[in-house]
C-alpha cells in the first residue's frame, strides 16, 4: 500500500483523520460536561456521545439509495465533507453564542450521519486499488492505523483542551477531516456509481441462519453483550473524572490512550491466537475485562487504573478479530456475506444502546456505582458464557450445501 502509486498520496489525509478520531474521544464527551446543566449532566453526555455515533446506522438505511454503488473515495470524501462542516458549526455557533447542549447534540448527529459509509469507504478503496492477494493485510494496515489514532488522538486532544479549550479541540478535529476530503477529491478518481441488481437478496435470510444456529446464536449474545455493557463504561468514566476525582481532561485522554496502546497491541496478538479454540479466547478476553475494570470500578487511584484501562484494550481487539473468525469458519462462502450483513444489523445498536443506559444508570447513581456494576456485568457475563460453553460444549456446524442455498435465496 505504501509504494502503490495512488494510495500513497491519500496516506496522510487517513493518518491525519485518524488522530482527529481520537480526538473526539475526548473533546466531544468534555464539551458536552462544559455545556450541560448541573442536573443530569451524565444524560448530557450520553446523548453527545450517542450523537456521535448513533446516526451512522440511521445513514446507512435513510441514504442506502444514494449511497450505495458509490466508490470508495467518493464514500470518504463526503463523510469527510460532513464531518467538516457539522464539527466546524460547533465553535463557529460558540461565537455567535449560540451554542447550547441542544445545538451541539444535533450538530454531532448531523456530523455523523455518514459514518458508517465513511467506514466502508477505506475497505472499498482497498478493494478498487489492490489484488484479492493484498487485501487482508491492506484491511489490516488500516485499522492499526486507526487504533493507533485511538492512542495519539486523545493526547493530542488533552493538551489542547487545557491550553485553548475543548471548542478549539474540535475545530481542529474538523480541520483533520477536510484534509482528508480534499486528499480523497484530488489524489484519487472518482469511480463510476455502479448499478445495482434489479431484484434484491432475501434480508432476513443472514438473520435466520444465525438463528439456526446455536454458535452464532450464542457469540452473537455474548458480542451484543460485551459491547452494550462497555457503554456505561464509555459514559460514567468522564463524569468520574470530573466529578469524582476533580481531574482536568488530561486524565481521560491518558486513559483513553491506555486503551488504543492496548488495542494495538491486542490487534498484533490476535494474529497468534488462531490454536486456540474460539470459545476460549471470547470467553476469557470478556472475563480478563471483566477483571481489569474492577479497579476503576472500586475507585482505585488513577496510576492504577490507567494500566488496566490499556489491559481493556488488549483484550478488546482479539475478541472482535476472533468472533469474526468464527462466523467465517461457520458460514458458507455464499452466505457469509449476508450473516456478515445481519451481523453488523445487530451490533451496531449495541454500543448506543449501552451509552444511553449507561447515562441514565450514571444520573440515578452517580459515576462510581455505574462504573462498579458495569464491571461486575461484564465480569457475570463471561463467567455465565464460559459455564454454557463448558456444560453443552457448542460447536460450530458446517453449513450443509441445502443450507447455502437456502441463505442466498
């Protein structure tokens, strides 16, 4: 990817909005703490960072029509171009002062409505400019980058905040995706929109094979599980913050930059742990979270907790790497795309889902107690999904060819 005589021109537009990514994991959450009435800021938050996610499954059937068929620089470019503009609003409506908590909600929502077809886009350029033989390390290329942008970002993003103010933060986040924009409008052509079948796959077929299917149906459980439960963490961690420990937004882009160090590294561990039974290492990565969390949980000092929020993210990265694994050992060639389809259907309301409990779990009880019982969730659910595997011994079925045919159809 680096001596391809195109994708090397678009290499700093992805490094660059991949820092502005891990910005936002900190500048949105600690903007909204700022704008947010005393009472039921916790709720404040979790609809920012909500915000900042949740539209992006909403894009992706509002605007399927328009969207699909697109090239991957296309895709990029108009998430980059949207991004701009709703993250650039934020402080130019701060000058105006214009800017309540109402405002900055929905121009994250509107920032963010393209985000999962921004996501695609990186794996469909890869798909236009390489061979099949160079996709899997292209894909992988790719999200070390961005886990590394996790770890950088939110350091980048502190020190910000605490010299010129989380506004300022943001409009640099947005300035990172307008150089990402026009890296993609002049260093790569725009592919023809293709068309589309006229009559479409069967959609519910992927979401009836995984109900056939007690291996599936059961790592999708505990997936949709695994990440639900993170979004308390997502949400009462910044309030703990603030509120509990009185610590500027440095500590929570220390923690934050724990965890991308933390998915790095988990990311180059995965590539080791393919010996090893799936069920082992999806049950012990939530299990060995479970545990890392108890000490920001139990309210342990910040040296502490630091550490183990890095040990959340080693075990974060072999976890989806290997579920995915799963459903590809499982799953026919012909039907994989769709199980895979069904699959993200799923999950992609699972993280929201939990930020919006999580917020408020966090206005009920306060941080601390949020924090304490996610990790305690977390925990009780590797341990039940560990019994289960044990007592009934699941495994995968291979897919019979009546089965593939039926997935397609």
């Amino acid at each position: 990817m680096l001596s391809h005589p195109r994708l090397r021109r678009v290499w700093p537009g992805f490094i660059v909005s991949f820092l502005g990514d891990g910005m936002s994991a900190v500048a949105v959450s600690w903007l909204a703490l700022q704008l947010a009435p005393q009472q039921g800021y916790g709720l404040w938050v979790a609809l920012a960072v909500g915000a900042y996610t949740l539209p992006g499954a909403a894009g992706v059937v509002l605007l399927g029509p328009l969207m699909r068929g697109r090239g991957g620089a296309q895709l990029l470019a108009w998430n980059a171009w949207l991004r701009t503009v709703g993250l650039g609003l934020i402080p130019v409506a701060a000058f105006f002062d214009v800017l309540s908590i109402g405002v900055y909600v929905g121009l994250l929502a509107a920032s963010s409505l393209l985000r999962s077809w921004g996501s695609a886009g990186y794996y469909t350029l890869v798909a236009e400019m390489l061979p099949k033989s160079r996709h899997l390390s292209a894909n992988a290329l790719i999200s070390t980058l961005s886990q590394t942008g996790i770890l950088i970002g939110p350091v980048i993003a502190g020190l910000l905040i605490a010299w010129v103010g989380a506004l300022w933060a943001l409009a640099v986040d947005a300035l990172t995706f307008a150089i990402l924009a026009v890296t993609c409008r002049f260093a790569l052509p725009t592919m023809p929109r293709t068309e589309r079948a006229k009559q479409e796959k069967d959609r519910t077929a992927g979401f009836r094979f995984i109900a056939r299917q007690p291996a599936l149906l059961g790592v999708m459980a505990l997936t949709f599980g695994f990440y639900l439960l993170y979004g308390p963490i997502e949400v009462g961690l910044p309030v703990h913050v603030a509120d509990d420990l009185k610590a500027p937004a440095s500590v929570l882009a220390w923690h934050f930059a724990a965890f991308g160090a933390g998915a790095v590294g988990g990311g180059l561990l995965a590539a080791h742990l393919g010996r090893l039974p799936h069920w082992l290492v999806l049950n012990g990565s939530v299990i060995g979270a479970g545990l890392a969390l108890l000490p920001l949980g139990l309210g342990a000092p910040i040296a502490v907790t630091v550490p183990c929020f890095g040990a959340v993210g080693v075990l974060y990265a072999p976890f989806g790497a290997t579920s995915t694994a799963l459903i590809q050992r499982t799953v026919g060639a012909d039907g994989l795309a769709q199980v895979l389809a069904a699959r993200s259907a799923l999950l992609v309301t699972s993280g929201p889902a939990g930020i919006g409990i999580g917020g408020l779990i966090v206005a009920g009880w306060g941080a601390g107690r949020t924090l304490l019982s996610a990790t305690l969730a977390t925990l009780g659910l590797g341990v039940v999904s560990a019994v289960l595997c044990g007592l009934r011994r699941v495994r995968p079925r291979p897919l019979r060819p009546t089965e593939v045919s039926g997935v397609v159809r």
